[in-house]
C-alpha cells in the first residue's frame, strides 16, 4: 500500500493555494522532481497604457522637467508619477515620459 495515496488531496490543495501564498508574500519555493522551483510575484506595472500628454504644456516652467505639482494638470499622470520618477528625483524628464507623450 503507498502510504502517500490519501495524503494527495492534501498535497493538491496546497499547491492549488500556492499562488495565494505568492502573492501574499512575494515568494515561495516548491520542489519539482527534487529539484527547488522558486516562484516570485510582482506588483503590476502600473505605467502601461495607452497614454499621451503634451510635455511643453505640462512643463509650465519650461525647465525640461515636468514636477510633481506641475503633473497634477493631468489626473493620470499625477497618479502614476512615482511609479514613473525612476530617479526619486520629484521631477519627470522627457525619457522617462518617453511612452507618454503624443506623437
């Protein structure tokens, strides 16, 4: 008799719970055939969209940047601003808005 036959259902719930757990945590590891799998959750990327903007508009002060008062022109942008200030630098260059802007 295989001792392991009535532990299964147990064995199956915890890894159908897994991806719960990796999100909670950010982390967690399994074996596969012995072999350690570890799987890491993210956060979404939060800037991705379909988005446009006019810089020149935008940079009221026409320093090259576009500040975190000045992004609060557009509600979207203001929300997503720190996800875009890559530098924590409290300011937006074009690059980093490289994705944003209208064509």
């Amino acid at each position: 008799m295989n001792i392991f036959r009535p532990l299964l259902p147990a064995l199956l719930l915890c890894a159908a719970s897994a991806p719960a757990l990796a999100q909670e945590t950010g982390k967690a590891t399994f074996t596969d055939k012995g072999t350690p799998v570890t799987v890491t959750s993210e956060e979404p990327d939060s800037v991705r969209g379909d988005y446009h903007i006019d810089f020149a508009t935008l940079d009221r002060d026409h320093d090259g940047y576009i500040s975190r008062q000045e992004a609060q022109a557009n509600p979207t942008l203001a929300r997503e601003f720190d996800a875009l200030d890559s530098h924590r630098s409290g300011r937006l260059s074009r690059a980093q808005l490289e994705g944003w802007m209208k064509k």
